[in-house]
C-alpha cells in the first residue's frame, strides 16, 4: 500500500461516527484561541440513500488534502494530527454507533447532540450490509456504543447482536458507553463472555450531587447495584470513569464515592478520571483534588487507574506551567511517584500517548527510557528515533516497565504477568 509523509490523523484516515442525522470523523474537541472545535462532520444524512461509501471516502480525502496545501479545515489546531507517514484512505478501521440521542439523564457536560430525542435516519443494519458488500472494512474493526444511552435505542438487542456476532467485519475492540440506570442482560452476557469493556460514568458520590451533575433524580444507587451485577465474573472488562466539573470534585465527595465502590466490591474495575471538556484549563483547586481522586483509590485498593485525554493534556499544561520539581519533591501528594526518579525505564508502548508522557510529564524530567517495547509488529520499528524491541526484551533486565497507554492498560499488564514478570516492576501510579 503506498504510504506518505503528510498531516494526518488515525480518525481521518479510517474511522466513522454514526450520528441520528450525520455523519462525522471524531468526537474530539480541542480549543483554537479560546473557542471549542470539533466533531469534525462528514456528511448530512436524511436516509440510507445518504450514506455513501464513496462520498464518505472522497470526504476525508479532501480534508487530508487540504490540511497539506495550507488550506482552511475545520481540523486545524487539533492534537490529534500527526505529521508522519500514513497509507491512501481506502478502509474503514473503526466505527462508533452514536446514532440516537435518547438518554435518561441530562448531564451537566452533556449537549442536545446526545440527549435531544432524535431516532437514525436510517437503518443501522442495512449500514453494516451495505458496507460490507462494498468491501469496506479493515481486517480488524474497532467500534464503541454510546448515544444516547444505548440501551435506549429502538431495536438495540437485535442492533447490537448482529454486529457483536460480524463475521466480517470481525469487531476486535468492542466498547459500550452506558450510563446504567437500566440493567440489560446482553451486556451482562457479553462482559462474562470477555466480548466488550463497558464504561460507565457515575460522576457523584452522593444523592445530592448526582442530580446536580446528571440532572435527574433516578438512577444513583441503581448505577452502583447493575454495576455490582455486572462485575459477577469480575473479568476487569467494566471501566468506571468519574468527570469532573464545577459540582463534584471536593474530597468529601470523592471520599464517598470511593465509599460506594468498596461497598458494592467493585475495587477490581478499571478507574478512569475524566473532566469536563468544556474546560479548557484546570485551576489548582481540581488539579489537586484529581491527584486526591487517584490517590484515594490507589489506597482504597484500586490497581488499574488512569486519566482520560481530557485530564492528561490539562493536568501536564497545569503542571508545567504552575509546579517545579522543588515544589513536587516537597509534596507528600507525589511521593509514589518520586521512587522511580533518577531510574531507567522500560516504556511499553509507541503511540500518541506515550509521545505525550515522554515530552510532558515530571517522571521523564528526573529519569529517562532505558528502552522501548510494543507487542504490535510495525514495518518501521523505531520511536522517536529509538529502536522499539519485542516484549520479551524485558526479561533480560529488573528495570521499572511503564505501560504507555490508558486503553489497553489492563490487557498489557496482563501479557507483562504472562511473561514471568515480578508485578512490582509496574510503575503503577500517578504519572505527572
């Protein structure tokens, strides 16, 4: 396949957002002096006749063109974009069905893209036929659920049957974004079988605030039970994310939740600290209380915590800018994190995310890579100019491992163990 060096992104070159009425490339949104961009469209759809694979291909085509003649896009100042080599725009690697907006909560952080009632223009099922007549799909796609709550969406178990049981595509990544308020037994079905991760947010420890964030009154504790329920197995495939905004973040809220969580066992789940993306900045006030928050769970008997991209950029620019490594040194907040100053680490993992770690973060300003590994074979194997090795490299040494990347934490450390690794050379902690 012919590559080329040029600005793109990997939503641009392969992935699709199905919407009730359009299509789009993204869910990112970033800011461009001081104003939120994002959600980057692709097309208007009124019916199925809309969707066009060749409209949809010529669409993000256009756009990585004119990103590389200087030209306006509605793309430009997004962090996403990568200037590196990337192959012609011809499938379809990852999908997201957001293609209603019904949800039984009103969200403070929530906008009438995902609440405001709205059914598909057109037939989910019919898509997946059609696009894969028109063999447009990579061999391996990935594809979240949300909405709207998902379970809201007319005809969801049947929707959702035919494309977890896809022979071609085969579904290799399967998310589901639900708020559960409602239990629903095929998501019950599919965690047990090790079928899908589902990610809840919850975003309050108490009555009062939940209806203060979520903007209604049903549904608190019912979130916390069905999560109970659907952690029988508990095979780590439930991720439990927390965003913060205005209303939430002071400890004696996040002391209750974390309450809440031991209280229905749920201390095993992947934890994800998020916030608002309407913010395009932290103040110190929420940039400690996230370092609370994850303090707090790691000592409640959390293994598996990270921040979200919405958090990661916010809390490195905070840091950079207001904190230097005299005044973290100091701080009691960071001392899991000072142990593995002035060491060599093994950094697993050659994405996005870890880019930003090495560039941004204090760990990397006091220590350095002894190396690096990825398990996914790569034509070019180098990062940042380093040589990338297989996982089995880590054998040959008792160097501190950092795992690279929040979404596939969980399974990494788990092919570290299968290894033969001692655990506690897993840097699992706060990384600044």
């Amino acid at each position: 396949m012919k590559k080329n060096k040029l600005f793109s992104c990997e939503d641009l070159q392969g992935s699709i957002y199905f919407g009730p009425n359009a299509l789009r490339h993204c869910c990112q949104r970033f800011f461009v002096d001081g104003k939120m961009e994002g959600d980057v469209e692709i097309l208007k759809v009124k019916s199925d006749n809309d969707i066009s694979v060749e409209n949809i291909i010529s669409a993000k085509k256009k756009i990585v063109d004119d990103l590389n003649n200087n030209k306006k896009t509605p793309c430009d100042g997004c962090p996403k974009l990568q200037f590196k080599e990337w192959t012609d725009i011809k499938k379809i690697n990852k999908i997201s069905i957001e293609a209603h907006s019904k949800c039984n909560a009103r969200c403070s952080y929530c906008s009438e893209m995902f609440y405001g009632g709205l059914n598909p223009n057109y037939d989910l099922n019919k898509m997946l036929d059609k696009f894969r007549k028109l063999n447009i799909f990579d061999k391996n796609v990935a594809i979240t659920w949300g909405g709207g709550e998902p379970v809201l969406l007319k005809n969801f178990k049947n929707i959702f049957k035919n494309f977890i049981e896809s022979k071609y595509p085969k579904f290799k990544d399967i998310r589901v974004y639900s708020n559960s308020i409602i239990y629903n037994n095929l998501i019950h079905e599919y965690l047990d079988q090790n079928k899908i991760i589902l990610t809840t947010s919850t975003d309050a420890g108490t009555q009062e605030t939940f209806e203060k964030v979520r903007g209604v009154k049903k549904g608190f504790l019912q979130i916390f039970k069905n999560l109970e329920k659907y952690n029988t197995k508990k095979s780590g495939n439930i991720i439990i994310k927390y965003i913060l905004t205005s209303d939430n973040y002071n400890n004696d809220e996040i002391n209750s939740f974390v309450d809440l969580i031991k209280n229905h066992h749920l201390l095993n789940c992947n934890f994800e600290i998020s916030t608002d993306y309407k913010f395009e900045n932290l103040d110190l006030e929420k940039s400690l209380s996230m370092v609370y928050f994850y303090n707090s769970l790691s000592a409640a008997g959390a293994k598996f915590i990270h921040f979200d991209d919405h958090v990661r950029k916010r809390l490195f620019k905070f840091f950079k800018e207001n904190f230097s490594i005299k005044q973290m040194e100091k701080n009691e907040m960071f001392n899991n994190l000072r142990k593995y100053f002035d060491k060599d680490i093994i950094v697993w993992g050659t994405g996005r995310y870890a880019d930003e770690i090495i560039k941004n973060s204090f760990l990397f300003k006091k220590s350095k890579v002894a190396y690096y590994v990825d398990g996914i074979k790569k034509k070019h194997n180098n990062f940042i100019s380093e040589k990338v090795y297989a996982p089995n490299k880590i054998l040959t040494s008792d160097n501190p491992i950092l795992i690279a990347s929040s979404t596939y934490w969980q399974e990494i450390y788990r092919k570290i163990l299968d290894l033969g690794v001692d655990k506690k050379r897993v840097i699992n902690t706060l990384i600044i």
